[in-house]
C-alpha cells in the first residue's frame, strides 16, 4: 500500500524546489535588469519618456536712419514648421489629408514616407506655414503633430539697399550684405527643454534632469544708411545710367566727418524676398565693395596729396608739359595733346594730365620715380588704405591690388601708372574712405555700416568709433581740398566758381580696361568715374561722393557720363540735409 504521506512531501519539495529555482531565476534577472543593464534601460526608459525641444533664437532685426532716427528696413515675420512623431501618430492618413488641405505648397514631398518612419520621434512635415495655418492645423487635434516657432525675413521696401542687406538662405543663415556679414550677431544662439512628457507630448513638472535653457535673440542692427540717402542715390543712379544707357552702375555716399556709409547703390539691383526668382546671381555682389578695378584718373587726387604732404609741390609749382614723357622703354602720353608748355599742378589736376602726375612722383624721389616707389606705396596703402580690406561689416569685400615695390613686377613703369589710377585695383569703397582724409582735414576714418543697435529696452546705443588716424597735416588735406573743389568747375564752369552757393569739389575719372583677348589696355571700353565732395561754404564737408557707370564695348567718361550723376545727388543731397546756401 502507497505511503501517500510520504509522496505528499516528496510533491511539496519539488514544488518548493521549482519555486526556488524561479525565484532565484527572477531574482537574477531582476539584478541583470535593474543592475547590470540599469543604465541600458534607464536610456530607453527616457528615450520613451522624455522629449526635447529647440528653442530658436528670434533673429535681429535691422533698421536703417531716417534724418538721424533708427527705422526699421528689415523686419520678420513668425512661421511655424509642423513636425511629426511618428511612434504617436495614430492617424496617418488624416494627417496628410489635413496638411495638404491647409498647408498646401509649404507641405514637404517627404512628408508621407516619413510618417511612415515609426522607430523615429521627429519628423518635420512642413516648413514656414503662418500662424492662421497653424491654428487650422492644431484645431483638428491631431495625436503626435507639434509645431516649432520660427522667424520668416521680410523685406518691405523691395530693392531698397537690397545688395547692401543680402538676404537669408531656407536654412536661416544671412548671405551677402549685412544679413551675411553679421550673420552671428543677429542670430543669437537657440535655446533647449528637456523635460518628460506624457503621451500626448504635454511637458509634465516632474523630472530631476529636467533642463530649460532660454533662447538669446539677435541683436537689432541699426545701419548707417539714412534711408532718404539711400533713395535718392538709386533714383540717381537709375535714372542717370538708362539717360546714358550704359549698362550698370555703382554709387557709394559717405560722410566724412565720421567715416559712415550713408549710401551705397548699385544698378540693375534686385528684391530679396524673390531672390530664388533671381537668374542672374552676380545681381548679388555689391559692387561697390567686391569688385576691384582701374579707377582711373580719381586716383590724381591722392598723387597731389601725396606731393603736398610731402612738400614736393603747390598748386602753384610749374612743370613743362610735352604732352609724352618716357619711363624706360614705355611712354606715358595725356588724352588731349592740347596744353603744351608750362603748366602748374592746379592746372595738371584740372585738365587731368598725365604728365603732371609722374613729375609729382618723380620730384617724390629727387627726380627719379625707382627712389618714389617706396613713398607712393606708403601713402597708397598705409594712409590712404587703398588696396586692403577696410574690414567693413559687410560679407563679400575685397581687397584689390597694389602691387610692392619690393616685387619684381612693383617697377617705376608700373608706378609711374598708379599715379593716374592705373597698374592698381581699388574697390570704389577703398576710394571714398580714403578721399574722405583729403577733405576732411587728414583724418582717415576706418569706413563703417554699423551706427549703432537696439538695445532689449527698445533704445539706440550707437556704436563706439574710435579707429581714427591723422594721414596728412591739416595743412596739406586744406590745400588739396581746395585743389579738388577748382578742379570741380575748371571742366565746364571755370568762371563760376566764386558764385556757387555751396561748396562742391570733385574730380573725374575715365578708366581703360584690359582686353581679355589680347591682355592689353583697349580705349573700346572705357569706364566712367567720378568722385567729389559737397557741404556748406568754409565748413568741413557734408558728404562723399562716387560714381562708377560702365557697359560691354561702351566708351564711357567721367565728365560726360558719371559726373551729371554726381552733380543730380548733390543737388538732392543739399536740399535733404538743408545745408544753408551763401553768396
């Protein structure tokens, strides 16, 4: 007979020995989980549990002067992008139904297949939809779409300074201009939350790593254009280039007194709200800064300073004029050949001689121009900062060339050529900044856009300007403005100088240009200059001016062609700034 007594207990320690076993096999895997791959599962735990979100930075906006009062000229505009979690989304083909209806072209082609995505947990849908789109979107409560704030550039007044302002790229970063050139500054840096969510994504206030990093927005840029300069110098522009019909044009205004950009056009131009509309991208170059050429005869103008400063000349000095004058194997001749004999620099400077510019640098070194080179460059370069960056806050400058007198090709042909703008390559900014030294009284001041910002109060801090330096005594810098202001009317009004009711000075510029077939200089295409000052009688100058018009296989001067664009913007500018009239 069975000892079932004994079975019973043979029964109960093999269950007890199962329960040991499976307890011991939890308890291991228990240790394993929370233990060993502890911080495995806690990552998974937080990758369920926890979400993070970008918080952009508002990108500064920028404003312009209007008569002295900061003006916004660039301003923006909230959007939204529409993004997907797509382990939430419950709806897919709802979703999509709901974006096409609403988002419409702004609704992404990969929108679709990455709903489809679901081991991911963002998804962007749609891009810069308004903010009355994304209330029709967030009406239907769709279960996993969330939406991030975001900045759209406008640009209300279109072509309007549009190459000095650039523009900014689909993905938020400024090209060209302004937008391009402190691109970091009015970025700012985005912000970040980390924080556990529910299963609706809604953040909840528990967490101990939660993070919360507040976005720094851009600062808002107040530029030194002053918006009815900047007008008035494209609708001079414009409409001198069409009366002429050369084919483009560049114009640069500057005060000055402080060394600030007040103006800068160029034409044809175009509107950065459609520039993906745009065919021609070298619309996108401001020309006045990154395209360095021949400026011609202007240059004289820092030949005769040179010669005054150093004491080498006066207006008055004589010189024998041949109509030729020869550097080794190369003769140097004058466009006209109609002022032979004696003549007096005034007068080289006027009638823009060649011949007198190279006897300046000739008696510059004891009557050789080898021994010149030396001080040409200087002046040129380390006073007048021609041929260098001038470090303006624009993106896309250039340096241009002029070329050392320690280099083989830095010969006295060549600087005998730099004396009438030619054998060197300036930008028209490099030339404005440093024209500004001779007639303001020597003082080169360091060119600048920036006149100050907006500060988080909503007030204009304007910019501290210290880069300043004497270049020429006062003496000098006197004595060639008053050199330039009779050069102004010896073309065409030497007998009114007495009676203008302002004080205006200038000088012309015709540039020849290199043939790209043959290498050498071609009179088929020549370029117009002009550069001038104007302000009120026995006062330091209001304004800077220079004018640039050229055209493919077009002969274009600087008194026929770039100076009446000079002559229309004074006028405009001494009603603008109501500079008093006298005599």
């Amino acid at each position: 007979m069975p000892n079932y007594k004994k079975i019973h207990h043979s029964r109960a320690r093999f269950l007890a020995g199962v329960i040991v076993v499976m307890m011991a096999i939890f308890i291991a895997r228990l240790f394993y989980i929370q233990v060993i791959r502890h911080d495995h599962y806690l990552a998974l735990a937080d990758t369920e549990q926890t979400r993070q979100w970008v918080l952009p930075s508002v990108r500064g906006e920028i404003y312009v002067m209007n008569k002295g009062t900061p003006s916004k000229l660039v301003l923006n505009e909230t959007v939204y992008t529409v993004w997907a979690d797509p382990k939430v989304v419950e709806e897919p083909e709802k979703v999509m139904q709901v974006l096409k209806k609403v988002a419409g072209g702004n609704l992404l082609n990969s929108a679709e297949a990455s709903l489809k995505k679901t081991k991911t947990r963002y998804q962007v849908l749609a891009k810069k939809i308004t903010h009355k789109q994304a209330q029709l979107i967030k009406k239907q409560k769709l279960l996993g779409i969330g939406f991030e704030r975001g900045e759209r550039r406008v640009y209300p007044e279109g072509e309007l300074a549009s190459q000095v302002l650039g523009f900014v790229n689909d993905e938020g970063k400024g090209q060209y201009g302004v937008e391009g050139g402190l691109n970091a500054q009015l970025s700012g840096k985005d912000g970040l939350i980390k924080t556990v969510t529910d299963v609706r994504d809604v953040p909840l206030t528990i967490g101990n790593e939660n993070i919360n990093i507040p976005a720094q927005d851009g600062k808002n840029i107040v530029l030194s254009l002053d918006r009815g300069i900047q007008a008035r110098a494209e609708e001079s522009l414009k409409r001198g280039i069409k009366k002429i019909g050369a084919q483009k044009g560049s114009l640069v205004v500057m005060n000055p007194k402080n060394g600030q950009v007040l103006a800068m056009a160029n034409y044809p131009s175009y509107d950065p709200t459609n520039v993906n509309q745009l065919k021609d991208i070298s619309l996108l170059n401001n020309q006045t800064i990154s395209a360095p050429y021949e400026a011609g005869s202007v240059i004289k103008t820092f030949t005769v300073a040179t010669g005054i400063d150093r004491g080498v000349i006066t207006p008055q000095s004589t010189f024998v004029n041949t109509d030729r004058v020869r550097i080794g194997d190369y003769v140097i001749g004058n466009a006209t050949s109609t002022y032979k004999g004696t003549r007096s620099m005034q007068f080289a400077l006027d009638k823009s001689l060649n011949t007198g510019m190279v006897t300046v640098a000739k008696r510059l070194g004891g009557g050789s121009i080898n021994n010149s080179r030396n001080i040409i460059y200087s002046y040129f370069t380390n006073k007048f900062h021609l041929g260098r960056l001038t470090g303006i806050e624009l993106a896309g400058e250039s340096p241009g060339t002029i070329i050392s007198p320690n280099n083989p090709e830095g010969n006295a042909i060549r600087y005998a050529n730099m004396t009438f703008g030619q054998g060197m390559d300036v930008t028209m900014l490099q030339v404005s900044a440093g024209f500004c030294s001779l007639v303001n009284g020597g003082i080169y001041h360091k060119p600048t856009i920036v006149a100050g910002e907006i500060n988080q109060f909503g007030d204009y801090v304007p910019a501290d300007r210290t880069n300043s330096s004497r270049v020429l005594s006062e003496v000098s810098a006197n004595t060639v403005r008053d050199m330039v202001h009779r050069a102004h009317y010896a073309t065409y009004q030497t007998n009114k100088i007495e009676n203008s009711r302002y004080y205006l000075g200038g000088k012309t510029g015709t540039s020849q240009t290199i043939d790209k077939k043959t290498g050498k200089y071609t009179s088929e295409q020549t370029t117009g200059n002009y550069l001038g000052f104007g302000g009120e009688k026995y006062k330091t100058p209001e304004y800077v001016i220079m004018v640039q018009v050229s055209g493919k296989g077009m002969n274009l001067t600087g008194g026929a062609h770039a100076k009446p664009i000079f002559n229309d913007l004074s006028n405009k500018l001494n009603r603008y700034l109501k500079l008093k009239p006298k005599g």
